[in-house]
C-alpha cells in the first residue's frame, strides 16, 4: 500500500433518511428546507477525518426532479454546494455529487443524450458557482448516461471524476464491464475513475482489479466507494449490516488494490469513516488541496498523448501500436478491442456512410479469417442533422459488439458522430492542413486517432 490516500466521506441519503427525511421528499430539498441537517451531516463526516465530503445533489439534476422548474433546480444544487463549502473551509474538498437522471437513453428509452447533456451542465453550473473543488457523477448504471454527465460537467471547467456501480456479476446493469468504463474515462481524461454503491467492500475487490491495468496505462487514480454491505429488509425498511470493523477490513483491500480516493455510499455512517481513517492514518495525504492540484495537473495535456493507430507506413506514421499496448484500443459498450493485441490482428474496412451501414447485416467484427479480425470505416455525412446522426450511432449500438472508426469531411458532424457513440470510436486524421483540428476533436471525445 504504498500509494498515498484521499479520505472520503459516507453516505448522505441513508443519513437523512434516518433523521427523518419525510417520505416523497427529495434528499436535494433538504438544501433549503434543512439546511441545518445537512450542514450536521457534513460536520460529522469532517469531525469523522473526511478530507473530501460531497454535496448533497445526487439526484439534482432536472430529468431526476422533474417537477422543479430551473430556478428550483439552480437553487438546490447551489445551496447544497455552498453549505457543504462553508462546512469544509479550506482544507476539506468538497465535490459536487452529480447521479443518474433516472430515465433511459437512447436508443433504449426516450432521453437524448444532448438532453441529458444539457441537464447535468445545468446541475454543474448550479455546483460550480456554489464553490465546489470538482464535480463527481456517481453510481452510473449506463456508460452512455455517464459520459453524458461527464459532457455536461466538463463544461464548467472543473475537474471531473467518473463512478459506476457494478452488479455482483461484475458488469453494470447494462452490461458494461469495469475494463471498459477504466478504458473509456481515462481516454477522456477523467480525473479519477472508480466504482460506488451496489455491493460492499470485498466484492468491489474484483472491479478495482481489472480496472487497474487499463487505468494504469494512462497513471489514472482510482476510487473506491462501497456500501456498508447490501441492504436486508428489517423492521419494515432497508438496514445495512456491515459494522465499521468489517468496513475498514475491506476497504484496507481496496487500497492494496489499488484504490487512491476512499470512502463509503448507502449505509456507511461516520462511525465507518472515522475508524477507516484511523486504520489508513499513516497512508492518508497531508494535504488534499494540493493532492488534488497534482493529480489534476497529471491530467493536462493527456489528450494530446493519445497513442495513434497507424495503418500500413507512410509520412504520418508517429507511433505505431506496439504489441501489449493497453492504450491503443476500440471500444463498445460492453467489449474493448485492444489493437496492441499479439493474438489478434485488427484491419480497416470501409462500409460506405452511415447511412447506407447496416451493422445487423454486416459480419465482419466476428469474422475471422487467418487471424484478422476486421474494424468498421464508417463515413459520417456532413448533411445529416444532430437528430439523424444521434439516431444512426444508437442503431450501431444495438448490433453486436462492432469496433468502429469514423471518417468525415465535416468536423460538426465527426463531434456529433463521437459525441453519440457509446464507447471509444476512431477518427480518421486527414493527412493534409486541418489534421491538427482533427486530432483536437479525437482529444476532446477520448477517440482514437487513426491514420493511413
């Protein structure tokens, strides 16, 4: 456990909800209706030995409190920041807790993803101007939800961290492995990824493990945030059963597998967090103001880094994939296609536009011949409207696990293109004078520069 470690705070729904939060009422309206509650909640965690303590906005954004108008959704999410502020001083972090919306995207539900964008920059802006450090989406069951959240914070110019909560199956509820979700979000520069909630401290054991080689590749810290073990029914409602020295056990696990930010979701009290940091003292970073500035500051520039695909050898080639390279990959939202891969090799097939693909008729992810295993070129049409575009890239999602390069003559629809794609896509960097403005498009969405 040589890694030094961030000591994060408990649960603050399950603490509410003990204190009486009447039943129907959003956690978030506490922020103006109990401030004094809340503010308590905070203190507790502070007095505990949290270093980072989260906002009480989990469900704060505007799909999620569908019936607050935009005025009543600024408020909750700025209240609740500037309470958590005033609490935590200076030397507390305090991060913006941003959660799921609670409706499906699509193409399996209704919600856009622009809409959904747009809801969480609305809660980020609201976080921001309260006085957060940084804003963490949390307890994400979809990576399409996820990276919208994350589209949406980004925005704000704060630094960003990604959770996802993961069955005990070891995917997400909607089949996301935790090597996809470690893979996708340090290509996106996150600034630390992880998992919370779902499961206790021992069973997250295996997500931070694979987890950790993908993160590795691009020195991404990564979080760990269990519940107080999995909720029993009792006396007519939910109890958590795991007690603080069971907690501190596996969380110690957690951290010699690699966890830097630790702390503690439903169930978790501020006894759990005191008597982890105590077991953890001797690990725990002097300073979590600068601790934040330095891992924030390790990721700057990182988009700039990304490891090129480079088809064949010619003036553009820079740095070919190198065999065993984790960095170098396509992905979809259950499956990575690693490039660097000696026992797979990967070849470009150009498909035609996107309006023409067809992925249910198309074999060639599947289709094996001499050991080559074929990645779709897809052009994207500068014609196409936001609507079609979003429409044609969710059609893709619903198709086998196809690993997909976009190429277009049209910068606004590549963005749209990649912005939908749920996973990591390639782009296609033309080999002329706008190659630069290319690069900085497969920077900002986390995608694989590809050249050839």
């Amino acid at each position: 456990m040589e890694n030094k470690v961030l000591l994060a705070d408990g649960a603050m729904g399950t603490m509410l909800q003990k204190a009486g939060l009447p039943q129907g009422q959003p956690p978030e309206k506490c922020n103006v209706l109990q401030q004094g509650l809340v503010r308590s909640i905070h203190g507790q965690y502070i007095e505990a030995g949290a270093q980072l303590i989260g906002v009480n906005s989990f469900g704060g954004n505007g799909l999620k409190l569908s019936r607050a108008t935009d005025e009543e959704v600024w408020d909750v999410n700025f209240q609740g920041a500037r309470l958590a502020r005033e609490e935590a001083g200076s030397k507390v972090l305090v991060a913006g807790s941003m959660g799921p919306t609670g409706k499906l995207l699509q193409p399996w539900g209704e919600l856009s993803l622009s809409d959904a964008v747009v809801a969480y920059e609305q809660q980020a802006r609201a976080l921001a101007a309260g006085g957060v450090d940084l804003l963490m989406i949390e307890t994400m069951m979809d990576l399409q939800e996820a990276r919208a959240a994350f589209f949406g914070a980004v925005k704000t110019g704060l630094p960003v961290a990604v959770q996802l909560t993961f069955e005990e199956t070891g995917r997400t509820v909607m089949g996301t492995s935790p090597e996809v979700v470690a893979a996708v979000f340090a290509a996106l520069n996150a600034l630390w990824v992880g998992t919370n909630c779902g499961i206790g401290p021992l069973p997250m054991m295996d997500i931070l493990k694979r987890m950790q080689p993908w993160a590795q590749e691009r020195a991404q810290v990564l979080a760990a945030f269990p519940n107080a073990g999995l909720p029993t029914l009792r006396n007519g409602g939910e109890e958590y059963l795991v007690e603080p020295e069971e907690f501190v056990t596996g969380c110690k696990e957690l951290v010699r597998a690699g966890a830097q930010i630790i702390g503690g979701c439903c169930g978790t009290t501020p006894q759990h967090i005191s008597e982890l940091g105590q077991e953890l003292s001797h690990l725990l970073v002097e300073d979590c103001r600068v601790y934040l500035d330095e891992i924030a500051a390790s990721r700057i520039g990182k988009e700039s880094q990304l490891i090129p695909w480079v088809i064949g050898g010619n003036q553009w080639q820079k740095s070919p994939v190198q065999s065993g390279d984790l960095t170098a990959f396509l992905a979809t939202r259950t499956t990575i296609f690693p490039l660097g891969s000696e026992e797979k090799h990967y070849h470009l097939e150009r498909v035609g536009s996107l309006l023409e693909f067809d992925p249910f008729e198309w074999k060639g992810a599947a289709n094996e011949d001499a050991g080559k295993n074929l990645v779709a070129l897809i052009d994207v049409p500068a014609n196409l409207t936001s609507g079609q575009t979003a429409s044609l890239v969710g059609k893709l999602q619903m198709a086998v696990a196809l690993p997909v390069v976009f190429t277009s003559n049209s910068p606004r629809a590549l963005e749209e293109a990649l912005l939908n794609y749920c996973g990591r896509a390639g782009v296609m960097i033309p080999s002329d004078s706008s190659s630069d403005a290319y690069l900085k498009i497969a920077g900002r969405f986390g995608a694989l520069p590809v050249y050839g």
